[in-house]
C-alpha cells in the first residue's frame, strides 16, 4: 500500500510535468508540442521569399538604372511601392484576418508572392520597369499578410518563456532572406562594374547590349525560381499549418485545431464591430505607447537595406556592387547571430527594459560613427560602422517586438492579429517616409547627413523606455 506521502508526491510531480508540458492562454492551456518550431520555420521561410523580392533590385541599383534607363530615385521606388501595397494588405488583414484560419492566410500570403515573381519577370523580360512595379506592389501585398502571423505564431504555439526566442527566429528570416537577395542580385549577373564602369558602359552600344542580355536572362530565371518556391510553400502549408497547438487533454493531435479559425465564437461579420475593436486598440495607452516605440525602432531600416549600396558606391566611385554586398552579407550574418542572442537574454534573465536601452544606445551611436566615416571618407570605418550597426540593431528589433507581444497577449483572440496589424501600416508608411528622406538628403547633401536621419527617433525610443516604462510593463 502506498503511503499518503508517496501519493502526494506522485501528484505533485504529475503536476509539475503537467505545467511543464503545457503553457496557458487566455483561460486556456495547451500542450507544448514540437510542431511549433516546425510550423515557425514554415512561416518564416514564406517570409524569407516575401523579403527577397523586397530588397531585391536596391542591391543593383545601378545596373537597373543602366538596363531599364530609369533614374535611382525610381529603382529604389521598387522597395517602396512594396511598402504601399504591404500597408494596403495589412489594412485588409486587419479587419479580416481573424475570420480566416492560419493556414489559410500562409497560403494565400506564399501564392500571392508567386504571382509577384511572375509579373517581375514579364517586367524583366519585355524591359517594362511599370509591370516590375506592380510586382513589387504584388509582392509587398504578400509581405503585409504575413508579417503579423510570425506574432501570431510566437504567442499561440509558444509559452511566455520561449516568446523572445521565436520572435528573434523571424527577424532571422528577414536577414537570411537578405543575404540570399544581395548574393544572387549581385553574383548572377556573371560581372561586376563600379560606378566608373557604368558611366563609360553608357556610352558603348555593344557593352549595353551585353549587360541587357546578362540581367534578362539571369533575373528572369531567379524570379522564376521564387516563383516555384513559392508555390511548394503553399502547398506545404496547406498541408501542415494549423492555428493553435492541442489543447491539454485531447492528445498530441492537431486534428481538432486544423480549420478552426482564429475567431470561432462568432457566427457573422460585421465590419462595424471590427472597426470598433480597433478604436479599442487606439485607446490602450499600453498598446499605442509600444506601436510607437517598435515604429520609431525601424527608422534604422532605409539605411540597413535599401540605400546600404547606394549610400556607399555614392561615396566611393571605385567600389563595385560585390565587394559592398560581402560587407553586407557579413553584417547581416551577425544580425544573424545577434538577434537569437538577444531572444534568448530576454528569455533568460527577463531584463527587457535594460536590455532594450542598452542596445538601442549602442545603435545610436553607431549612426554617428557611421556619419563621422562617410565625412571623413574612411572606407573601413564605413565597413566597421555598418557591422556594428547591423550587430545591435536586430537585438533591438526583437526587444520591440517581445514587448509587443507580451503587451498583446493578453488581449482577446478577436483583437490579436489587429493589435500586430496595426503597427505594419505603420511602420509601412513610416518606412516609405524614411526611404525618401533619406534618398534627398543623399543627392542634396552626401552620405554622411543622410545617415544620421534615423538618429532622433532612436533617442526618443530610450526617453520613452527611461520616463514611460510604467506603461510599457507586462498586464497584471
């Protein structure tokens, strides 16, 4: 016979095993299964492709400019249009997006991204830089579904203590993604000119037609393959995604949670009432606080992605696209590396406060180190900068977004994908706004004043996260 010692330590360890294995989520608990990071990795490899074609065509903005005889201003209008289309997308996903299940928004956001990749190549091919436009809008539609459901992923699937490091899963994503953009924009062409090669490559029909033939043919099979990448993806996650894990006592099957959508209870749809929830959103001081915060964090992004290799080739004449985009595959591996690292301290020690200040002071620093070097022409301090840059920045990034989440996920499951759509519209409009800020400042002035733009709204992040953190801690 058991003793009633030997009982109570049985249910007690049953019960330890039980909190272990499970984590709760507005009233409800859920078993913590693998297939979270599987369903994580899913949806950030959708993410990967939405990103690819992002940043794409910023990485050769000279050799675009040559080919379709556009100006720069309107080869880096590709990454901004697809800001236009991803904050039209993300206002669609916001009124909409908890009607539809999980898998059905990753499989619509992956076709959609297809279909970008199409008409880029129709672009390409036929020389028309409008139908590259519109792919781009295409492409950023695809972008702005996806870009809350890495959010929503990391706080259904995941308990408290792991949400730092799948949020920093996603942002890897995006720098995997760019590497994989800048690699193959600046290697598959076969050759790589300076700023000096291109002027005189202007003036000598023959050189022209050769550079056409190069960039016709090998974008046009790059796009190809994102498109068939695509396709795979959203096939894979018809089969695979589901919206929530197994709720505790129903066994580790997923079956009951495959078509559920991220709002059962309601039976109608009344745009009225979603209006309403987002006016509810607006009036959380917690929420709008940290919807600023996570903005004025992505001013940093212009001058990480999109005018990296303008900013520098502008700056220095005898520095061709190659030898940039090893500095900024090496900067973004370290974004890479730094941004788990940062997920992980979160997780960890739960310093978010600190941890976020620290970082972000780092970055702003950076900037004016980065602006000093372009000043004074040093193009290994410009290097070193823009590493540093890249090494801090992610950490930040996943600090903002962690707060976020852990601000949101305590909200109702009918305001959940608002609450992270919102802040992509804007951040969308904020992105397009710092782009062309920085792009005038650049041809008005030089690379070193058009650095320091994001500056100001980095030192207004730490006043917030210094003054007004009571708003900005976890919900009782």
């Amino acid at each position: 016979m058991e003793s009633e010692q030997e009982k109570l330590l049985k249910a007690h360890n049953a019960s330890t095993s039980e909190d272990r294995d499970t984590f709760e989520l507005q009233g409800k608990r859920y078993l913590i299964t693998p297939r979270r990071w599987a369903i994580l990795l899913l949806v950030c490899c959708v993410m990967v492709l939405d990103t690819f074609s992002f940043t794409f065509f910023s990485f050769i903005n000279d050799l675009t400019t040559v080919y379709f005889q556009v100006t720069p201003i309107l080869v880096d209008f590709s990454a901004t249009i697809s800001v236009i289309g991803r904050a039209g997308s993300v206002l669609l996903v916001c009124l909409t997006g908890e009607w539809m299940t999980l898998k059905q928004i990753v499989v619509f956001g992956a076709i959609l991204n297809g279909v970008a990749a199409v008409f880029t190549i129709i672009g390409v091919v036929t020389k028309t830089y409008g139908v590259v436009l519109f792919g781009s809008i295409s492409s950023g539609c695809a972008f702005g579904i996806l870009l809350p459901i890495g959010q929503v992923v990391s706080c259904n699937w995941f308990p408290a203590n792991e949400r730092g490091t799948s949020n920093a899963f996603t942002w890897v994503a995006r720098r995997i993604s760019s590497i994989l953009a800048n690699v193959i924009s600046t290697r598959a062409i076969g050759v790589s000119y300076t700023a000096a090669e291109l002027q005189q490559i202007v003036h000598n029909p023959d050189k022209v037609r050769d550079l056409d033939q190069r960039y016709r043919f090998a974008y046009a099979i790059v796009f190809a393959g994102l498109a068939l990448t695509s396709l795979a993806c959203a096939i894979i996650s018809k089969l695979y995604v589901t919206d929530t894990p197994p709720l505790c006592g129903q066994g580790r099957t997923d079956s009951t949670n495959e078509s559920t959508p991220l709002v059962a209870e309601k039976s109608s749809y009344s745009c009225r009432k979603e209006i309403n929830d987002v006016k509810l959103l607006l009036f959380n001081k917690s929420y709008v606080l940290m919807t600023i915060v996570y903005t004025l964090c992505l001013s940093e992004r212009p001058l990480g992605t999109i005018l990296v290799t303008s900013l520098i080739l502008a700056e220095f004449q005898n520095i061709g696209d190659q030898t940039v985009g090893i500095v900024y595959i090496v900067g973004v591996l370290l974004a890479s590396f730094f941004g788990p690292i940062g997920g992980l301290i979160l997780d960890r020690f739960s310093r978010p406060r600190l941890t976020f200040i620290i970082t972000c002071a780092f970055s702003s620093l950076t900037i004016v180190t980065f602006s000093v070097c372009f000043f004074f022409h040093t193009i290994i301090g410009v290097f070193t900068s823009f590493l540093l840059l890249w090494s801090t920045r992610d950490i930040m990034l996943v600090c903002a977004s962690h707060r976020l989440v852990a601000i949101t996920s305590h909200l109702p499951p009918s305001m959940r994908v608002k609450a992270y759509s919102i802040p992509t519209i804007i951040i969308s409009i904020w992105v397009l706004t710092n782009s062309t800020s920085m792009r005038l400042l650049m041809e008005s002035y030089n690379s070193a004043v058009a650095v320091l733009f994001p500056l100001p709204s980095l030192l207004i992040c730490i006043l917030i996260y210094i003054f007004l953190w009571s708003y900005l801690r976890d919900p009782e």
